[in-house]
C-alpha cells in the first residue's frame, strides 16, 4: 500500500489568483438582496416574481464562480 499522493499546490503555478472586490462587491449585494426578496414574494403570493428573483441570486452565485476559477 502505497501512501497518499501530496496535493498541495495542485494544478497552480504559483500563488491563488484574487478576484477584485469591484465585482466580488454588487455580486454579494443582488444575492444578498435576492435571498431577501425571495421570501417576501413567497409571503406576498407573487409567483410570477419568485422565479426572477431566483434567477438574479442564482446568477450572481454563478458569476462568482466564474471569476473564480
């Protein structure tokens, strides 16, 4: 049996890249903000709103993915 193979530093040329706060910031913001108004559709009975709202929060935490990688 073998011992398990060393993983620090895997697939990196050097040190993590940073993601600017410029688009970290209004990312954080519609989700934030997104996750708030999801309930007051729910509540309000306004399903036609819920699946936007949705949409922008689930799309701000694709975005921030995507600058992440």
């Amino acid at each position: 049996m073998g011992s398990l193979p060393d993983l620090r530093g895997c697939g990196t040329d050097g040190p993590p890249r940073r993601v600017p706060a410029a688009l970290i910031n209004p990312c954080v913001v519609r989700f934030v903000v997104a996750r708030f108004a999801y309930p007051g559709c729910y509540f309000a009975d306004l399903a036609t709103l819920r699946s936007p709202v949705w949409l922008i929060g689930i799309s701000a935490c694709v975005r921030l993915m995507w600058a992440a990688v």
